[in-house]
C-alpha cells in the first residue's frame, strides 16, 4: 500500500468488488496486469470495461483451469506430461509416480507427489478437491528431470524474451509428499549443445503454449521439465511470478527489467527490437527458510536472494545469508535479503 500511488481496497480475485472499486476511485484505467496474483479473469474484465490491453475471458479461463488448459495444450501438440480426472487411468498406462493437483488453486496447495498405489490417494485427492474452488482435481504423470521456471514476454502473439531458472527441489524427498520449491537459481546450469538445444526447445513449446492460448500481448508464465531430451509443459500462467524471480532476480543476472517491460506492453507500448538485450552480469540463487514443515509454498518461512560470479558463489552467499535469519523470529520478515 506504501508503494502505491492510489491504493483500491477490494478482493483481486473477485471481477464485481474490483468494478465497482475502480468506479468508486473515479480516475483512468490504463492497464492492467497481475504479480503473483492468479487473477486473468479480473484483468479480462478490467480490460474489456476500460479497453486496455488484458487477456480474453477464454485466454484466462485456460490459464486458470489446468484441466481445460491440458486438453487446449494437448491439441495444440504441446509437450504435456500424460494427465486425467481418475488416478486409475493414468496409473494403467504410466507407472508412478504421477501428481495429483487442484484443478484451479496456487502456491502448490493440495499438490501431492503419489510414489505408488499403495499411498493413500484418494484421502490426497479430496484434499486436492478441497484446495480448488470448483471442488475438482486432476492426476498428471510425474516427470523427472530438471524443473525450471519461465517467463516470457509476448507482444503481437509472438514471445520476444524468456528468462529461465532452475527450480530448486533438493528438498522433495524430505518434504514428501508434498511438492515444494525452495527457491531458484539463475541462469540455468542445463548444458545446451547444438545438436540438443533445451533453450530452442523450451522456446518452440512455450511458443506453442502462446498460441494456444491465444494471448496476444502480455506474460507467460511456465512450469518446465528438461529430461535430458525433451521439454515438458507442466503449465502456464498468463502472469507475472510471485516469487521475485521477474522482479528481482532476472533484472540482477541479465539486466532486464522484466516488469518494467511488461509494463510497457499493458499500456499498449511497443517494444522495438534490439530493445531487450540480456546479457550474464552475474548469478542468483534465492532459498528459503523452513520454520515448519511445509504443506504448501505459504507455509515457507521467510528467504534470500544472494549474488555471485558463479554459481557455487551464489549459492555459497545465500547459504551464509540463511545462517543470519533466525527462524523463531524471523516469520514476520517478508522482505529478501538481496
């Protein structure tokens, strides 16, 4: 609130409070855009009232529903991991393990990582049903692999820049079974070679994924493996991230200010080539902290986002960072130490 110009107090996730909040405040709407909140359905409203540059209502019904948006991307011959309503369907012709997941939730809530048939499933599928507001879930084969983060501007239904991360899951076995991230690092570690590019390929998926969605003008945000052959669209999101990663993270490594730009395409601005030009000033690793042990990414404690010359350095600093922050204090700290 502190941050803002004009503050509008209403529920982001509701299109009525947020109308009637706007008409109330009185003032032009030039655009709109959504950080870390899973909210496209308010920006398609927003901009079909205000005629501003924002998703529509079938874009950011595909971008909500990971069900529907499976089946879109499916049809589109995106790289999708296998997926279904019923765990027996997919556990008939897929051995484990697989996910199971709210259709239409976030922050990895009622997300389970299912090991084999002898995990009490269907108790996690209620849990998951119970974490979506339309009260479905859906099972997803599970892939191993490296799993990286991605955003990627898009203007004219063309992507112009993705920024990738790799997702750090060292903690998976020990959270099991729910599936948490602690944090990132940047840029990707993942060796590309000519003949096996994962960059080409992960930019020819998320294409793929823009044009299925038919977003014209705005972010994407990805969820990726890379097997060591192939890229696996785990989902997508017409949105900024909510963990730092486009507004900290990517502009400290490659000197792009990833939400300025995004900015710049909600006002309807046009982002000439040559305009975006990344390029390695140094690495990030960001980590957090685990008062508790975590049921969904809410239940993290707080983190930091550490710079290095290299990778290891990167790391090295976040991990000395994390040794600074003392857990039975520090839950009401909510800034990075950067």
């Amino acid at each position: 609130r502190h941050l803002a110009h004009h503050f509008v107090q209403a529920s982001c996730y509701h299109v009525d409070p947020v109308l009637s909040a706007l008409q109330d405040f009185g003032k032009r709407i030039n655009g709109v855009i959504c950080a870390g909140t899973d909210a496209p359905h308010v920006m398609a409203a927003i901009g079909d009232e205000y005629a501003v540059v924002s998703p529509t209502p079938d874009t950011a019904l595909l971008s909500t529903d990971k069900f529907a948006q499976a089946e879109a991307l499916f049809a589109a011959r995106v790289n999708v991991p296998s997926f279904d309503g019923e765990l027996y369907r997919v556990a008939a012709s897929h051995p484990p393990p697989w996910v199971i997941k709210p259709v239409d939730s976030r922050g990895a809530r009622g997300v389970f990582r299912v090991q084999g048939v002898e995990d009490p499933w269907d108790r996690w599928r209620e849990i998951a049903k119970a974490e979506s507001p339309t009260g479905r879930a859906m099972i997803q084969k599970w892939i191993d692999g490296q799993q990286i983060s991605s955003e990627s501007l898009v203007q004219n239904g063309e992507i112009l820049w993705t920024a990738f991360a790799d997702r750090n899951y060292d903690r998976l076995e020990e959270f099991a079974p729910y599936v948490i991230e602690d944090g990132c690092d940047m840029p990707s570690e993942i060796a590309s070679y000519h003949e096996n590019d994962w960059e080409q390929k992960a930019r020819a998926e998320l294409q793929k994924c823009v044009d299925a969605l038919t977003l014209e003008n705005g972010v994407l945000k990805g969820d990726l493996v890379w097997d060591g052959h192939d890229i696996w669209v785990i989902e997508v999101a017409t949105r900024l991230s909510g963990g730092r990663m486009c507004s900290d993270i990517t502009p400290v490594v490659f000197g792009v200010d990833f939400v300025g730009m995004a900015i710049r395409i909600a006002l309807g601005d046009y982002i000439w080539p040559g305009e975006i030009s990344p390029y390695l000033q140094r690495h990030c690793s960001q980590r957090f902290l685990f008062p508790v042990k975590p049921q969904a990414h809410p239940d993290r404690g707080p983190h930091v986002i550490a710079a290095g010359v290299t990778r290891q350095e990167a790391q090295n600093n976040a991990a000395k960072q994390l040794k600074l922050l003392d857990a039975s204090v520090a839950m009401g700290v909510r800034e990075p130490v950067l």
